[in-house]
C-alpha cells in the first residue's frame, strides 16, 4: 500500500509528498524495501533533485563519512529529510541495484548535475557488471554535457561486455557526438546503427548550424537518411529544421519550412519567431575556411 501510494506521487513528480509517505512507514514501523528506495529515487530523477538522489544513494551505499553529523552543512529541508532515511537504513538496511544507480545517474542529468552522474557511473557501476539500464543513464549524462570521447567509450565497453544496445542508447550516443560538434561521428551511427528512433535524427539536427558543427547544407542528406530508415519527420524535427536554418540566416529555407510543416498539419507554435530572433543576435559563421 505505501509503495503503491508512493509510486502515484513520483509519477506527478510529487517528491516532497513521496518523502512524507516514506516518513509515514517510519512512523508506523513499516520496513522501507528496495521498491520504496528505488520509487522515491524516481521521484527525484523526474524532478531533477540530483542532490537528494546522491545523498539518497550515499547511504544506501553505507558511506561512513556520511552520518548526520556530516549533515549539518546541508539545507535544513535536505537534512531532515536525510536523517529520516539513514533511521530507516539504520533500522533495515538496504542495499542500491541496477534501479537504484539508473534512477540516481538520470536524476542527476535532469538536475544539471551531469559530470555528477557519471562520476556516480565511473565510481560504482564501471568496472563492475553493468546493465544496458545504467548504461542509457550515463550516456544521457554525456549527451547533456557532450562528452562524446567517454559516451563512445561507456558505449564500445558496454557493446563489448556483450549488452545489447537499444535505441534509447543510440540516441544518447548520438546527442553527445552532435553537442560535443563531432557530428560526422553522429551521421554515421545514424546511417549505420543496427537499432535507432526518430530521436536520434533529432538530437543530430539539434546542433546544426552552430559553431563548429554540422553545417546546413547536410540538412538534406540527413532528412533523406531519416526517410530512408522508416521514419517521418515531425513538428520536433521541423523545429531543429527551422532553427538550424535560421542560425545561418537562411530566412528563405525557414519560410519554406513553414510552409511545409503547415500543409502537413505539424505545430511549430512559436518556435519559429524565436528562431528569426536568434538568428539575428548570432555572428554568421562561415563554413568554406573548414
């Protein structure tokens, strides 16, 4: 009954109210299990609470250093909510699995706390059996911070290590080559990956046009590459379209866009208007002295 209560607040991205149900067992003498742990870890992770989800694992993991004593520098509400967890894990210890590392990694990307999640990953998973769950967390770490040299490290290890990688992963790969302005390394997993989604394509559009990265000349090729792999474009891929277009204020290709993504029923909202706006404030970038 509390998990159940539990996993209904993380799913609404209630994670102040997901503590209050954990701290509710405690006062009933309910034993917290690692469906409790791991249920308010998604809590954190579909909130971006990186620190709580660290701190969370820390003492799942037995941290010595990590008592409450060591407490007292952190935020009253952070603290609290800490000590009501180490008395749990006092009382019935509970130690971290794949979940628990997974939801606390993907936590600390959606908090800004990227390089956090894969010092987590580095520290604790690594070298150990991993699992092509804690895998897709770290490199979703990378893609946020584009780190593509150690995304296509975690990736070869992992493909080596035997574990069969999905499409979430290739994604993820691909956001971190494209951020990190490798986006010929980025083009060719698209062409090539044995399993790949549309958001994939997506996370390679997302950066052309800037600086250093794939110039829109490859537009083209890359929707034709799309097509060709089963996929449709829709309103987010028009919208990458339009805003890698209007980088290189190329206003005739956006007003054509527009008009496309219009015959085909797709919403852009706003998107464009922002992209004129942006298009004006950036330097043009010339692409002929690469």
């Amino acid at each position: 009954t509390y998990n159940t209560l539990l996993n209904a607040f993380a799913s609404k991205n209630q994670w102040q109210k997901a503590e209050q149900v954990v701290e509710s067992m405690s006062r009933a003498n309910a034993n917290a299990d690692i469906v409790t742990y791991n249920t308010l870890m998604k809590a954190y992770r579909q909130s971006g609470e990186a620190r709580r989800a660290h701190s969370l694992l820390l003492l799942m993991l037995g941290v010595e250093s990590y008592t409450l004593s060591s407490l007292s520098s952190s935020s009253p509400s952070l603290a609290r909510s800490l000590s009501m967890l180490l008395k749990h894990l006092q009382q019935n210890p509970v130690a971290p699995d794949v979940i628990t590392f997974a939801e606390a990694i993907q936590a600390c990307a959606n908090g800004g706390e990227a390089r956090l999640g894969l010092r987590i990953y580095d520290k604790n998973v690594a070298a150990k059996d991993s699992s092509i769950v804690i895998v897709g967390a770290a490199l979703g770490c990378c893609a946020k911070v584009g780190d593509w040299a150690k995304a296509l490290r975690i990736f070869h290890a992992s493909s080596s290590a035997m574990l069969q990688q999905n499409a979430v992963t290739v994604a993820s790969l691909v956001g971190a080559c494209a951020k990190g302005s490798h986006w010929q390394i980025a083009l060719e997993i698209v062409k090539r990956a044995p399993v790949i989604n549309e958001v994939a394509f997506n996370n390679l559009l997302a950066y052309m046009g800037c600086e250093n990265n794939m110039p829109s000349f490859m537009a083209d090729k890359v929707m034709a590459i799309m097509r060709a792999r089963g996929f449709t474009p829709d309103a987010r891929t028009y919208r990458r379209l339009v805003a890698g277009f209007a980088r290189e204020r190329e206003w005739k290709r956006v007003s054509e866009l527009e008009i496309k993504a219009k015959d085909l029923g797709l919403n852009l909202g706003q998107s464009a208007k922002r992209c004129y706006q942006l298009g004006k404030q950036l330097p043009t970038y010339n692409y002929s002295v690469h």
